[in-house]
C-alpha cells in the first residue's frame, strides 16, 4: 500500500467511528437544537441592568428603553427555557409565533421594548409550551416575585461592585433564594450584563444548571453598574 494512502484512510476511519459514537449517544443537547415545546428542565429569569445596555448596544437604536426620561435600572431581558445543560430555542409550534400587539403593550413597563417582547417569544417562549399569553403571564410572576434589593432601585452614581456582592444583596433580600439559584453575567466593558435567576417548571426556586456557571458568565473581580439615566 502506498504510504501517501494510509492517512487518507486512517482520516475516513476515524469519521466512521465518530459517525457510529453519534448515532448511538445522540448529539447533545445545544442552543442549536430546535427543541420541542415543554421539553426542559427549568427556567431562566434573566433582569437586564437597563442602563448598561443604553450605554452601549442601545445608545443609537433609538429604542423607548433609552430614551430621554426613561429611567429603567432592573428590566425583564427574558424567561427562558433550560436544559441541565444547553436549551432550546426557536421550537416549531403549530401555530405560527405571533405576539398580539395589545400584550406587547401589556409588557412595556417591565420589558420596555417591542422588539423584544416580539423576539423573546420567538426564541425562547415557543420552547415553554405556552402560548404569548401564557408565557408573558408567567413571566411578569416570576419577576414580580424577585425583590430589588433597594440600592439597585435607581442610584445616581456608577457603583463599583464584585459580582459576589450583587448576589448577596439579592440573597438577603429574597430570603428563600439561595446562592445555587443566582448568577451574574458582565461583559469585556466590566459592566454588569444582568441578574439570572432559577425557577423550577412549577415556578418555584431552584438551583441552576452548569449554564448559569458564575465562572463562565463573568469572571471579573469587580464590575460597574451604570447610573440610571436621570433625563
């Protein structure tokens, strides 16, 4: 046999098997996979520090969110369905995903964008088994039932603060949460991105899959928080 042949043959070996491992195994779980509706294992609060995304991604967009006078701090980013490890998103429904605009409306003073009311149903609440209506309803539960902790309400100053420190305000306030039920997520600017909290698919707390690593979402020693806009 020609030597020039034998890698070639080796390389189409070694596909074959990793074939054959996948069609036995399964390819895992991944935000790749379209996912069926109510197929997960637990949800994502996921609040957005407003005035993080107004100083960066949403400063020329022209959005309601960072408008002149609106003073947002905490604001609902989404509810999102999760597996243990990975989720789905954009499942089929058989009905196409369309978010009337009465409840886009409805959802402004917590989610104070259109867009993406319309685009989170989409992403992710066509994985919960719920309809809009439903979905938006258990939303607004769930982050109702997570209390601000007081000094996030609006401060005027950036505050400079460790990720640990974020969570153990929100511990304190919310005395039935635990430190496996909450993460923090920044991004490279040293901003925090958002608050992430753990429910179960009965709406009760619960400890968070390896999605919601601290380690993986923000591994800064310590993180800015953005003033909320005053005008």
């Amino acid at each position: 046999m020609s030597p020039f042949l034998r890698p070639q043959i080796a390389m189409t070996a070694g596909i074959a098997v990793a074939i054959l491992a996948m069609s036995i195994l399964g390819t895992p779980k991944s935000a790749k996979a379209g996912g069926k509706p109510g197929d997960f294992d637990y949800y994502v609060l996921a609040l957005s520090w407003s005035p993080t995304y107004c100083a960066g991604a949403g400063r020329n967009r022209g959005e309601r969110q960072c408008a002149p006078g609106r003073a947002y701090a905490f604001v609902l980013h989404g509810l999102w369905p999760q597996y243990k490890k990975g989720w789905p998103e954009h499942c089929r429904t058989k009905k196409k995903p369309w978010v009337p605009k009465q409840l886009i409306n409805k959802m402004l003073d917590i989610m104070p964008s259109p867009k993406l009311v319309i685009h989170e149903y989409k992403k992710h609440g066509t994985c919960s088994g719920l309809g809009p209506e439903g979905y938006y309803r258990v939303s607004r539960q769930l982050f109702e039932q997570v209390t601000i902790p007081a000094r996030y309400l609006r401060p005027s100053k950036p505050i400079t603060i460790a990720p640990q420190e974020i969570e153990a305000d929100f511990l304190k306030t919310n005395l039935s949460m635990d430190k496996s039920m909450i993460a923090v997520a920044c991004g490279r600017s040293r901003r925090l991105r958002e608050v992430r909290i753990c429910f179960s698919k009965d709406l009760k707390l619960t400890s968070c899959g390896v999605n919601e690593r601290q380690s993986k979402l923000c591994k800064q020693k310590r993180i800015v928080m953005p003033p909320v806009r005053s005008r």
